[in-house]
C-alpha cells in the first residue's frame, strides 16, 4: 500500500556511524535505574535502513517518572481529530483543565464565524466536587440543550471524555444517543478518557472509531458523484496547511470532497464514503478510517507526502497514477509550472543550509515526512523519533534515514538533552515543552507541530515558508550572542 | 428504520440564517439565554488545581516538579508554562494507566520517584495530583511513606504533596495546597522559639510575571530589608540564554524556606490564592503575619511601602519617594487618555483587586468585572472596592461567569478596552475593542512577563500600555482631517 519512499539508501552523513550511536546509546542508558534502562533500550537504536522492519519499539507505556513528552487520548481525541471540526462544539466533558490547555493550542485553523458557524471555542461541564459523586449524565444532558440553543447552527457535537468520567461509571453513550434523538443533530460520544491507552495515538483511534460508528455514512453529498473525487485526510490545517494543499489537488484536476478534519465540515465527512480515493498525509492518526473505508466501501487510499517539492512532485505523480490521463497531464503541467519557482526558493535558501544537520522528534508522521523537505534544502537528519508512532510508522521511517543514525521513541528530557549535546546538530525540530530546553543551550530550534506560531508548510506555497523559517532558526544573528565576551 | 433511510444530505446553511444567528447572538434576547445556562461553560478564564501546584513547585530550588496521576495533564502544564514565559518547564509524573485505575497508582509512584530522582537528581521532589488519582481516593500519604520504606527514594529527601483534585477550586488552590505542603515539609523541626532571623518572608502568591518578583526583590533591597520570596519563580521563569541548560536555574533556596518559619514577618500579597497557608502560618510562623491586597497602583503601593517601614521599623527610601513621584507624574499628565474610559476586567480575585484599584486611580471605570470561579466573599468584596470611588459605582462583579458571558455584556453594554489574558482576545475582536494583556497566562505577545504590573513602576508600564494603544488606535482610525501631528 505505502509508495511514497524513494527506495534510494541515503549517503552516509560524515561522522554519524552505527558504532557512536549505539555507544552514545550505552552511556545514556547507563545512567539510569537498571528497571528503566531495561524498559527504555528496546526504544532506542541505531538505523538500518535495509533493515525490513525498524529495530525500535513504540507503542508503550511511558516510563514513570523520565519526563516523557507525551500526551494522553483525550489530546489526541480534542486536540488533534475532533477540534478541527469547525462546525460542531465540541465538549470536553469533566474538569476544567483539559478543555483550557487545548483551547487554541494546536493552530488548527478553521474558518467560519467564530460562536455562530465555527466553533474554535472551549465548551466544558466543569466537573466539580458534586458531579463526581452523583455523575454527569444528567449535567451532560441539559448542557447539550443549553449548547444547541445558544449555537443553533452547529451541525453537531461531540462529547470528549476526560478522566473522572470513566473511572465514575458515567454513561456518556446512553446520553448522547438519547441527546441526538431530542436534539436532531449529531451528537458523537468519544471515551477519550486520558487514562486510556499510552499515548495521544489511542486517542486517535478511539475518535476513528466514534466517527465510524456515528458519522461516515450517515451523509451524501447533494451533487453527484464523480471520477475525480477524493478525501484530504489526515491534514489538520495547521497554520492553514489544508488550504495550502487543497488547491494543488484541485488543480491538478480532483475534487476535494471533504477534508479530515483540518477545516473540516461534519456533515462532509458524513459523506466521504462517496469518494473514489482517499489520500492520506498523517497517516498515524487516520489510517484506520481508511481501513475501514476500504474494507466497508472499497474505497482505495493513498499515503502522500506535500513537504517539499521533491516529495510533492512524488506524490502528484503517484496520485495522478490513480486516476487518467488528464489527471496525469495536469500533474505533470503542475509540477512543471512550480518548478521555476521552488528552484528560486532553493537559490535563496540553499546556500547557506547546505550540509547543516538536523534533529527532529515529533508526534506520529512529520519526522518522517519532512525529512525530504529538509533535504531539497541540504540538511541532513542525523536523530528522529516519535512520540506516539508505531512499528508501521517506523519502518516507514527507516529506509528515509541515513545508516546509523539514532532512532528514538518516546524520548525523555534526559536522553534528548544527551544525543543532542553528542551529535550537536544544526537544528532541532520538536514541540513546546523540547524548545527552550535547547534555544537555552544556544541551539536554533523550530516547533514542528505547531510550525511555531507560523506555515503553513504543507504544498508549494508552505515550502516557501517552511524554507524561510528553517533558514531564519539557523542563521538568526541572535545565537552569535548568547556568549558573552566578558 | 434502515440505516440507509437515515442518510441525509450534505447541507449548506442559508446565509441569511447566518446572518440572523450572526446579529442574534448580539442581543439582550441572547444575553438573557446566555446568562440563563446552567451547565454548560463556555471560553473560562481559569484553569485547574495541578497547574498551580506545578508554579510553586518550580519556584524552589533543585525541585522537580512530580504529577501523580495522567501523563497528558503534566505535558499540559509544561506546555501552557513554556507557552507563557517562553521558557523551559520541567515537570515529571507517574504516567497512570488503565491498570493504575484498577490498582491505584503506588506503583507508578514508586517507580516515578525512583526514576526521577536517578535521573534528575533534584533537591526536592513536589508531588500533586490529576484527577485520577483523586476520583480513585489513592493515599498518598501513605504511599510516599512506602516509597521511602522500601528505598526507592532516599529517607532525607523532602517529598511534600498535595492533593489538588481538577473538580474543586482553580489553579490558584492548587497553589496555595503545594505551596503550604511545601513549607510544612521544609519548616518540619525547625521552629527555635525565641529566635528570629530578621527577615521578610514575601508570599507573592500564583502570578506569571516575572518582573513583579524582581520588583518585590528591588524594592527591599531600597529598604535594606532581608527577605525570602516564598514562592521565587524569578530565576526559574526567566533564566538567561547563555548556552547551557540549567534543568534548576533558580528558585527559592530550601534552607531560606526552612528558615522562613523563625522570620520577623510573613506577608502575603494575594490572600485568595495563599488563604489555606496563610492560615497555617498563621498559627506556625513567628513573628507578624500580614495579609494584603497585591501592589497595583499608587495607593496600594503606599499601603505596601508603609507596611514594610512599619514591620521593620525603617523608613520608606527617598529613592522610592521620587519613584511615586514619578509615577503619579505619569498619571497626571496621562489622565485624560484613561479618564472615563470603561473597562470589562477578567481574571484570578487578587488580581482582579489589583487592576480594579488601578483603574479606579485614574478615572477609568471598572465597568464589567469577571471572575469565572470564585466566591461570594469575593464578589462582596469587589463591591466594597468599587464602592470606594465614584468611578466604580456602575460597575458590576460577576462570578462564576465565563468569557462568553463577557462576550453577551460586551455585546449589549459596550466599553472601551478588556484586561485579561489572552484567553480573552476572542470577546475582544468580536467587541471590536482592544485586549491589555495583564494575568495569565499571556500566549500571543512576548515579554509582558518581563514587564512589572505592581509597583509605582508598574502602575508607569500600564499606563503607558493602555493609553498609548487608545492613541494608536486613534491614528490608525480616523479619518484624515482628525489626523494630526500630537495627541
């Protein structure tokens, strides 16, 4: 199913051998608890990418206590597949924390009339004391009432769990089924508590699973069905990505039915079991909506990659292949007619990033997936891992890297802090809480989940920024001052 | 019904329905539905117990901050820290599963704090907790104990925790429960009676400006005062960019905390965020104990100032007499940018207290004041305040009103401007009226940490942030025979 790996081993990167990464492995791992090394080397490894399945481990529980950067399901559930349906409320059901922190901190942007179309809001039952002795069933119910009138035109809600609601014995299924009945709309249970599972990624699948259970397929899209018709899943329109790649798709002649779920509209994604083919960029947290489309529909699927202009023009190609001449025509017309163009933007940027390395670890999908975009600029990946990916997601990641270089899942604080300091990359890319430990080291840094308050970075256009802000973090005056002369 | 009969078409909604709903929501008929729910919370301008916890928690030297509880709710603390001070946030936890349901977390506790003190080998580990844990009723008391029996941690190491349930209070409780943990845990046996060690202990309570710290810490240092800021996120929160990594860069010293106990006087500056311990001290501490409004303004600051020359008996420094001079120097000359001007004002009660007091100085009017979870004693309170000047007689305290709340009242009963935290632009853009961004936590500008709020200083800074944003506003408004060369 996967095409989009180039099958080309990388060049060895100067100085990174599988000897120094394993030793550099060993002496982090030999500062630990015994228990903890035990429980942390399988996660840990040096890269064979001939290999035919990664060597690392993934998908397991956190180690207590080693500051792990995870999240839990309900951020994968609120956070990363539900909030950016722009046109349902979403309800973080419970305490009042979980719904403030995510409020607004992922940058997946929406458009819409904030409070009247679009909701990019906090809607929360604020548990208190009472409502986990008695249970939030009843409280759930005319909080549903109360929404529906004072935001008429949501076209649904969904009701995100959070912990308490689990561990009490709360209904929220009963509820929401009797809920859709009095309300007419949509109202989709999701028991995200963050409890649930290891990481963001049971989230994700417990959302897949609420929206195959209580959304695809209950929609048909009022025009026609046509040869050209596709769904954009798994893009969450962070920093306006959707809408830097939606219109190379349409241009290359498709139609893009629905978008999962970056800007996305319920009642769309109700009905893409229409399409004739999903194409799916994170693959992580959505392949098993296509699993099921498959299976259910016989709707085939794609994994494409839209960072940089040689994995776009890879893409295109391969999507292309799916479909007719045309469409291969257009394809080919429009990698053509965005060729001049990234070629200027490689002019500018290129010169001074050439041969600069770079150190990423993100969620389930971008280390892997920018590691292209990374090199149409020269800079070479010497570590990457994942927060929350899987064994499928890091033999993806293998044949992308160069032989020995450190793979690292889950990574904690203490070990990041250890390989980044030994391998002294040019870069680092990886989240909030990573960022200031290494700008404070005087290492140029860049948010890679959030494009750091900018993108998007998807498409040709997000390339051009992407470019800009990958040359801005490196070459920044300002790191020639953290030393003081004095 | 079959599942096929149930399909629906993808609709589009009219937009003359988005119209309607559009302007509908700016109604008195939606005000009044708003104002009417009973359940649901929408857009709240507080946040839960651990975060608090976490803020004291960093404030004391060589301590690592320990969640007991879900992973996610410690990556949500560090994140909104990090996002806030533009800083690193350390913090571990437990990471309790499903089996910990089952079982209760002691294991993960176990292995947590075994884990953590091997590999960040802190001076002191803080232990609060999420929800879990909380509904599940896991004894930390006795689980700490065991941790220790069984040597997973070593006998000397202090351990204070807290209970910080998310479904009670806000993160200004969970403050105040670490913060009193950890002064209980470090003062342990350290109370000499008859002994005083001269120095201030200052409480300056949950607040996400660095600079107020630095400001208490001058301001002493005027008045020759020896001090401990109990709890000191100064260092922690804004550490220097000089190529190393500091996981502890500062923060309260542990000696100074356990010392705290023999001090000449404890004041507190938000008694809403430090109630519980200040209680405690109360009946623990020696010396004086003063609780106190938070400095805003002039007159707040002199009530500050003449407290600190009363408690030590020295006399308020000529620097910081010119200092207020300077000050209400600003605020004359500046009054007629402010003066009637009304304002919606949301955030944590002290705070609240500090910019209402503020406000009222310059004849601005505190006109909507919102508090999203808090009391009636500080809703009674707020209208003794506004009560004290002319200035706040149309004013109007709302608890336990959310900012879509604000938003029905900005909609229907308009003002000038908003003061709150970022939280708030939302209500802002749609009022078509500016956000002054004082509280926390601030996630859209840089540096207003770094930039003292308290403090005759501080009262300069918002002056001068809040007047010279009207007049910008002015010039890039207006129309072109109104532009001209001063304002």
């Amino acid at each position: 199913m996967y095409q989009g790996d180039d099958k080309n081993e990388r060049a060895p990167i100067p100085g990174i051998t599988k000897e120094r990464t394993e030793k550099l492995i060993t002496e982090t791992l030999a500062e630990m608890p015994e228990k903890a090394q035990k429980k942390r080397a399988p996660h840990l490894g040096a890269n064979e990418p001939t290999a035919s399945c990664c060597a690392v481990k993934s998908n397991r529980k956190v180690v207590p206590g080693v500051m792990s950067q995870r999240g839990c399901a309900y951020a994968g559930a609120k956070g990363v597949v539900w909030g950016p349906i722009r046109d349902m409320v979403h309800v973080s059901h419970g305490p009042i924390g979980c719904g403030v922190y995510s409020w607004g901190t992922r940058r997946n942007l929406m458009q819409g009339i904030p409070g009247v179309t679009s909701f990019p809001m906090d809607f929360t039952s604020d548990f208190q004391e009472k409502d986990i002795v008695y249970g939030g069933d009843k409280k759930l119910e005319k909080l549903l009432h109360e929404a529906n009138e004072l935001f008429p035109l949501a076209k649904g809600f969904s009701v995100l769990s959070e912990c308490p609601v689990g561990l009490i014995g709360d209904d929220i299924n009963a509820v929401a089924k009797k809920m859709e009945a009095d309300l007419g709309k949509l109202v989709v249970p999701c028991n995200c508590e963050g409890f649930r599972g290891v990481s963001q990624s049971l989230g994700h699948h417990i959302s897949n699973d609420s929206i195959r259970d209580h959304i695809i397929g209950k929609f048909e899209f009022a025009e026609p069905v046509g040869p050209y018709d596709v769904a954009l899943i798994g893009d969450y329109n962070i920093g306006g990505d959707v809408w830097a790649a939606k219109p190379i798709l349409e241009e290359i002649g498709l139609n893009v039915k629905s978008v999962w779920t970056g800007d996305g509209e319920v009642e769309k994604i109700g009905a893409t079991h229409q399409v004739k083919l999903n194409l799916i960029h994170c693959y992580r947290s959505m392949n098993y909506m296509c699993k099921v489309m498959e299976e259910k529909w016989g709707i085939p699927w794609l994994e494409y990659n839209f960072f940089g202009p040689t994995k776009i023009a890879e893409s295109l190609r391969a999507i292309a292949a799916r479909f007719d001449e045309t469409i291969q025509e257009k394809a080919e017309a429009v990698i053509a007619k965005y060729q001049p163009i990234m070629q200027a933007v490689l002019e500018e940027y290129k010169p001074r990033l050439d041969g600069k390395t770079a150190m990423l670890f993100v969620g389930g999908l971008r280390p892997r997936h920018t590691i292209g975009a990374y090199e149409d600029l020269g800079i070479q990946i010497t570590g990457a891992g994942y927060e929350f990916a899987h064994q499928d997601d890091y033999d993806r990641t293998s044949p992308e890297m160069a032989k020995g270089t450190l793979i690292y899942d889950d990574v904690s604080e203490f070990e990041l802090e250890k390989f980044v300091e030994e391998l002294k990359p040019d870069l680092v890319g990886s989240g909030i809480k990573e960022k200031y430990v290494f700008q404070k080291a005087g290492i140029p840094f860049r948010q890679m989940h959030s494009w750091d308050y900018s993108g998007p970075y998807h498409g040709y256009e997000g390339f051009k920024i992407f470019a800009r802000d990958i040359d801005m973090a490196i070459n920044s005056p300002t790191w020639k001052l953290v030393k003081s002369p004095f | 019904m079959s599942a096929e009969a149930a399909v629906k078409l993808v609709t589009e909604t009219p937009p003359e329905e988005i119209e309607r709903v559009k302007d509908w929501i700016n109604t008195e008929e939606y005000k009044e539905k708003n104002f009417a729910r009973e359940a649901l919370v929408v857009n709240p301008a507080h946040a839960c117990q651990p975060l608090g916890a976490q803020m004291v928690a960093t404030a004391f030297e060589g301590t690592l901050p320990f969640v007991h509880g879900s992973q996610g709710c410690a990556s949500y603390f560090r994140s909104t820290f990090s996002r806030h001070f533009r800083e690193p946030a350390a913090a571990t936890c437990d990471a309790m599963t499903e089996d910990g349901a089952v079982f209760g977390g002691q294991n993960n506790l176990f292995e947590g704090l075994e884990n953590a003190y091997a590999l960040y080998k802190p001076k002191m580990l803080a232990v609060y907790t999420t929800c879990m844990p909380e509904v599940i009723g896991d004894d930390l008391t006795a689980y700490i104990k065991n941790a220790r029996l069984q040597g997973h941690v070593p006998e000397d190491l202090p351990i204070p925790y807290a209970n910080t349930p998310s479904f009670n209070g806000t993160h200004i409780h969970g403050y105040d429960a670490m913060l009193k943990s950890i002064l209980e845990t470090l003062t342990a046996g350290e109370k000499i009676e008859g002994k005083c060690t001269g120095k201030l202990n200052l409480i300056p309570g949950f607040d996400g400006n660095t600079a107020n710290i630095r400001e208490y810490k001058r301001i002493f240092e005027l008045f020759g005062i020896p001090y401990t800021v109990l709890a000191d996120i100064s260092e922690v929160f804004d550490s220097p960019c000089d190529g190393h990594y500091r996981l502890y860069p500062g923060g309260t010293k542990l000696e100074d905390a356990a010392e705290s106990i023999n001090g000449k006087a404890t004041l507190a500056l938000q008694k809403y965020s430090t109630a519980n311990t200040m209680k405690w001290i109360e009946e623990e501490y020696s010396g004086e104990k003063v609780a106190m409004p938070m400095p805003f303004g002039i007159k707040k600051t002199d009530e500050f100032l003449m407290k600190l020359a009363e408690l030590f008996g020295k006399p308020v420094p000529e620097e910081l007499k010119a200092e207020r001079g300077r000050a209400v120097d600003a605020m004359t000359d500046a009054h007629q940018y402010l003066h009637g001007k009304k304002f919606a004002v949301a955030g944590d009660p002290d705070y609240l207290f500090g910019i209402v007091s503020f406000l009222l100085e310059m004849g601005a009017i505190p006109y909507h004041v919102l508090c999203s979870r808090t009391t009636k004693k500080f809703e009674k309170e707020m209208k003794a305040l506004l009560a004290t000047s002319p200035f706040g007689a149309t004013g109007t305290v709302y608890i336990n009103k959310d900012l879509w709340h604000l938003r029905s009242l900005l909609m229907t009963d308009p003002v000038d401007g908003i003061i709150g935290d970022t939280h708030a632009k939302w209500a802002a853009r749609d009022a078509g009226i500016p956000l002054f961004r004082i509280g926390f936590p601030i996630i859209d500008r840089v540096n207003l940490h770094r930039s003292p709020v308290i403090g005759y200083q501080g009262a300069v800074n918002m002056l001068t942030m809040i007047a010279n944003k009207f007049l910008d506003m002015k010039d890039e408004t207006c129309e072109n025979q109104w532009f001209e060369m001063m304002r």
